[in-house]
C-alpha cells in the first residue's frame, strides 16, 4: 500500500524516503517486502511523509467499479 500512495501522489522512492527522513533502501525493503516488520517509527514518518493516518498504511485499496 505504501508504493501505490507514493506513486498517487507522483513521488519518487528517493523523495519519499528524504521526506520520511529514512534511508532509500529501507522504504525499498519494505516497498517490496523484504522488511515484514519495519518499526512503528518508521511507518510514522512513512505516513507523515505521505500526509496519511498511519492505519491508510494498510488500507485495502477501494473497489468502487459497481457503484
């Protein structure tokens, strides 16, 4: 969820992750799953960076298809 709110929003990962103040290749590791279990802290900068509530972190994406 993380990579499709940071590509919404037209960031790149470089971006995202000088905006979060964490390394590139830890928003990367999590971005693709090598990181299962990145820190509270950081998925509160990831989320502020992101202007989200940490909780939109893992928010299933809507299906508004049929309405």
């Amino acid at each position: 969820m993380i990579k499709k709110l940071r590509i919404d929003r037209g960031l790149k990962a470089v971006e995202l992750a000088r905006r979060a103040s964490i390394d590139p290749r830890t928003l990367s590791a999590i971005e693709t799953g090598r990181n299962t279990a990145p820190s509270s802290t950081t998925l509160r900068k990831i989320a502020d960076a992101l202007g989200v509530d940490i909780r939109d972190l893992w928010a299933a994406p809507t299906d508004t298809a049929g309405e």
